[in-house]
C-alpha cells in the first residue's frame, strides 16, 4: 500500500469483513483481536481482488516495511540528517547489511536503486506541481546539487528534468485546447 486510496479500500475491506482493526497505516494493519483462519482467507481473496497481497511471512513483511519507511522518508517534507542506512536501520529494527541483504535477495534490486527511484518519482512530482525550483527540489530532497539530482534524472528517466517539465506543461496546454 502507498497510497491514501489504498489505505482506504483496505479499511473497506476490513469493514466489510467486520474485522476489527485499530490503525491502517501503509502497509500495515494493526487488528484489535485475533482472526480466524476463515477470516483471514476471506480477507487474501478480497485483498487479491482490489490488486493487493496479505503478507504473512516474516521476510515479506520485513521488506514491506523497508518500502514504506523509504516512501514516507522520501515524501515526508523534513529528510533527516542521517545517512538513509542509519534511519532504515532504526526504523526497521535490524542491521542495516542484513535488509540490504535480505531487500537484494527478494526484490532483485538493492535499497540504494529502490531509493533513487522513488526520490525520482518524487521529484516528477514536485516538478509538475510547479511550485518549487530544481534548487529547492535539489535541497528538498538532499541531493548534494542541481548537477547531481539533473543527472540522476537522466540517468533514470532519459530525459533531463528542464525537458520533462516542458513535455508535461505541452500535454496539459493540449488537454486545455481540447
């Protein structure tokens, strides 16, 4: 789950299924009793409808929570001063080499790429959102320099942030003209 329509679907699910819960949070619901074997296969084949998964091993939940503590970090507007290793370490509970590990093994990509991603993602939209500068996005999100976010723009995407920005201002003049 990452995102607020999600989290709402989820609670839909759980309401439905008059499964009592006390927190739906990203990727994560905290129950308020215990559920029942029926339940909780009822409950997989509702999830798999709307496109999601229950996790219930201890591994994919681990990975889970790696993912979210990423995107919340990542979309959250104060980053903190720590390097991304020491905050996922705290946050998760466990040392960092062992996730690392644990996130290659199963998500065929190491933390470090799965960060810049999503850190990518978010600047696409802070872009489009037209209210920050690229140094105030270079800033926002920790990168060293505009030169150092532009390249791991390209890098990424293909194209240079300036060129991606121009391309979404185009189509939404086009969706206007229409």
């Amino acid at each position: 789950m990452v995102s607020l329509r999600c989290k709402m679907m989820v609670k839909e699910v759980f309401q439905q299924l008059a499964i009592p819960f006390t927190h739906v949070g990203l990727g994560v619901v905290e129950v308020s009793e215990e559920v029942s074997i029926e339940k909780t296969a009822e409950l997989k084949e509702h999830l798999q409808r709307i496109g999601l998964e229950l996790l219930d091993d201890k591994k994919s939940i681990l990975i889970e929570k790696i993912k979210n503590v990423i995107i919340e970090l990542i979309h959250s507007d104060i980053l903190p001063k720590v390097n991304y290793s020491e905050y996922i370490s705290k946050e998760v509970g466990y040392d960092y080499n062992y996730v690392a590990n644990l996130f290659s093994e199963i998500r065929g990509i190491t933390i470090q790429q799965f960060i810049i991603f999503h850190k990518i993602e978010r600047v696409k939209e802070l872009l489009v959102y037209d209210q920050l500068s690229l140094t105030e996005i270079s800033d926002k999100l920790h990168y060293s320099s505009v030169a150092h976010l532009s390249n791991q723009f390209k890098k990424t995407t293909g194209l240079s942030p300036s060129f991606f920005k121009r391309l979404k201002e185009e189509n939404r003049k086009n969706r206007e003209d229409l």
